[in-house]
C-alpha cells in the first residue's frame, strides 16, 4: 500500500471517529450503534468495518484514546507549570498555589467537554464497555496523569512542604478526590454546572482539608 493510500486511509479513519464522538457522548457505547456510527460519518456500515474491523469497540476505543491523549497532555502541562519541583512555592503560598492549580485542572473539563461526557458514559457503562477499552483508556489518559501527580506530590515533599507518607500516587489521588472529582460528581460531570461562587468554595474547601492531612510539620 502506498504513503498516499496510507495517508488518505488514516484520514478518513479519523474522520470518521471525529464524527462518531458526538453519537458516543450523547447516546454512550452501550446505546450507540454501528448503522447511527456510520450515519453520523455519511459512509456505509460496510465501509465503516473495512476501517474499523472490530466495529463499534475498536471505534470506541480509538475515539477514548484520541481524546484521553489530547486532555492527559492539557493535564500534565498544567501539573508541570504549577508543580514544577524545579521552582517550588513559597511555604505561605502553598494554598494559594494549590487552589489555582485545582481551579485550572477543573476548567478543563469545559475546555474538553466532548471527551468528559464520554468519561461520564465509561464510568456509568462500565459493566457494558469491553475490557480492553477500559484498559486502552486508562493507559492513554488517566494512567499518566496521576504517575506525572504522584511526581509532583513527591516534589513537593522533596522542598518539605508536604508529607506523602510514603505514598506520592496515594496524596495525588487524594488531592484530585478532594478538588475536581468532588466538583465532577455535584455537577454530574458538568452536566449540571456548579456556580462560581459555589466552585470557589469546593475547590478551597478540598486544598485545605488535603493540607490538613498532608501539610508537613
């Protein structure tokens, strides 16, 4: 097969789980089917399994992925850019800098709203969704955020402003429990957005009692 013929295949591949992530995100995989996937694309079903021979699960997965991919990377920059273990902050301004950190990460979820109704769907689905595509998600997305938190926590123990108790991945978990996951879950993963002034509490309300618990002595 040629570079022209590879190329124009892989576009039209991606074409087509461009288009099938708005069937994903309103109908979720378990409702979702193959001829409303193909519709969606304006191609056939035939011509949707000659791309996608494992039909709807290997669409599935390859749309997770490419979005997972796109938000893990959004993720990990701003890990990087407000927990740089290279500039530390300032022991008075830990919370401060924490409470914007958790602020930028929440936003996120609007900036890539397509990908988390998708999430909202896995997590709800998750008995229906095949196990290799739960697994290819968790690998390309959720995987490498909380190893690239874990860093940071450690990081942040390392310029003795927090104690991980030796657990850097435990205190990144806990942190994302308190701040984000807490404000997905109120807000039914955006479904219902929280107010501002309401968010603004959460999110403080979560960096103080994950201080608490893991602000060193």
């Amino acid at each position: 097969m040629s570079s022209g013929t590879n190329a124009r295949k892989l576009e039209k591949q991606l074409a087509i789980a461009s288009a099938s992530r708005g069937v994903f995100g309103r109908e979720g995989y378990a409702r979702a089917t193959v001829d409303g996937l193909a519709a969606a694309a304006g191609i056939s079903t035939r011509t949707l399994y000659n791309h996608f021979p494992g039909g709807k699960a290997m669409l599935f997965a390859a749309v997770v992925t490419s979005t997972s991919g796109q938000v893990r990377d959004a993720q990990i920059a701003q890990i990087e850019a407000a927990l740089n273990p290279g500039r530390p902050p300032r022991p008075e301004d830990l919370e401060r800098d924490l409470v914007a950190f958790a602020h930028r990460i929440v936003g996120l979820m609007t900036d890539y709203a397509d990908h988390f109704a998708l999430v909202r769907h896995i997590r709800a689905e998750a008995d229906h969704v095949p196990r290799e595509v739960l697994e290819a998600w968790v690998n390309a997305g959720p995987g490498p955020v909380s190893r690239a938190l874990a860093d940071a926590m450690a990081g942040l123990e390392a310029a003795g402003l927090i104690d991980v108790r030796g657990d850097a991945m435990l205190a990144g978990a806990h942190f994302m429990a308190l701040t984000s996951h807490s404000l997905s879950q109120l807000s039914h993963h955006e479904v219902v957005p929280l107010s501002e002034e309401r968010t603004d509490r959460l999110i403080a309300g979560g960096v103080a009692a994950f201080l608490r618990a893991y602000r060193a002595e």
